[in-house]
C-alpha cells in the first residue's frame, strides 16, 4: 500500500493533494501510517502536511493536505 501511496503522492509533486484521495488509495483508516512510513527508510520521501478547519452546518471539519 506504501507503494500505492507514494505512486499517487509523485503524479502530483509539488500539489497539495486532500488526503480523503490518499486514503481512497492507501485505505481510509491506514493512508496517514502508510505517509509516516513512506517518510523513513527506505523511501525518505519529504512529505508535508497542512490542515485547515471550517465550518459546516455549525459543526467544525477539518481537512489534511499532503505535498511531496
């Protein structure tokens, strides 16, 4: 799955890329451990992560973007 995730991560370098993609491809509850893993041995893959939080509805969401 790691593989899968780094594949879908190089399509688009430089992108931030919403994590609900990542998790269609890495698996909705794993992708943010298959990202840990692809930033140590032996992928060493410089990933960064931004989140940002709204409001629907009165109830507060938020959103994790990844970018390699």
């Amino acid at each position: 799955m790691c593989d899968r995730v780094a594949a879908a991560l190089k399509t688009r370098a430089g992108e931030w890329v919403d994590g609900r993609e990542l998790a269609a491809v890495g698996g909705y509850a794993a992708y943010r451990t298959r990202i840990s893993d692809l930033r140590r041995r032996p992928y060493y893959m410089d990933i960064r992560n931004k989140v940002s939080t709204r409001l629907v509805d009165g109830v507060r969401i938020t959103d994790s973007f990844y970018r390699y």
